[in-house]
C-alpha cells in the first residue's frame, strides 16, 4: 500500500524538475539579460509582473517537491497522527491543481494527468487500496 506513496512522490519529484527545466527553456531564457531573474518585460506584461511570473513558475515546483517529501515521510511511519489529514490535504490540492490546468489549458497541457495521478495515488492510499 504505502508502494501508492512512493509512486506519487516520485511523480511529484519528476513533474517538478521537469516543470521548472522546461519552463526556463521555453519561456524564461527569452526574457534574460545575463541574469538568473528575468529582467525583460514581455508585452503585454512589465518586466516586474514576468519576474513574480518566474518566481511564481519555480514556487509551483518547490510546493511539489515539498508534497513529496510529506508523502516519503507518511511511507516512513505509516501510522503516525497526521496521516490521514496530510493525504486528505495532498489529494484535495493535486485534484483541485489537476483540474485548473484541464480547464484552463483545455486538457492540451499535460500537467492535468499527472496531477489527477498524485491526487488519485493519494487518496487510494488514505483509503487502504
């Protein structure tokens, strides 16, 4: 059973390194100077809203690998107090992030299926599948 958590940190691990390298290939590098932040606006957007728009991007991975790490700890000690209330938490925030990214991308993004993958990994985990 605990197999389930392992899947879903993995899943979250993979889609954050994959989420952030590809982000700053195919955006980000556009909007350099030579420098870590963007320093470039991107019409219609100011040079500020695109660097709180790269930190924002990197944000997203950091919270994954952070669910990951939760969900390798809940592997660790199956049984301890919080259990069920971190993977009601991780299930809730991977469906409600799966289904923003189906609706607002018309299902042509595919961070939705990994997404929905977490959430139901997850919650076939709290409830002992």
């Amino acid at each position: 059973m605990e197999i389930l958590l392992t899947l879903a940190a993995g899943l979250l691990i993979l889609t954050g390194l994959v989420h952030s390298l590809l982000g700053e290939w195919l955006i980000f590098r556009h909007l350099r100077q030579g420098t870590l932040v963007p320093q470039l606006g991107a019409p219609p957007l100011l040079a500020r809203n695109v660097r709180i728009l790269w930190a924002t991007w990197h944000l997203a991975s950091v919270f994954g690998w952070g669910f990951a790490v939760m969900l390798l700890g809940l592997e660790a000690a199956p049984d301890g107090p919080v259990r069920d209330v971190v993977l009601q938490a991780v299930s809730a925030a991977a469906a409600g992030g799966s289904t923003l990214v189906l609706v607002g991308t018309r299902g042509r993004h595919p961070g939705w299926v990994v997404l929905g993958a977490v959430a139901g990994l997850s919650w076939a985990a709290l409830h002992g599948a």
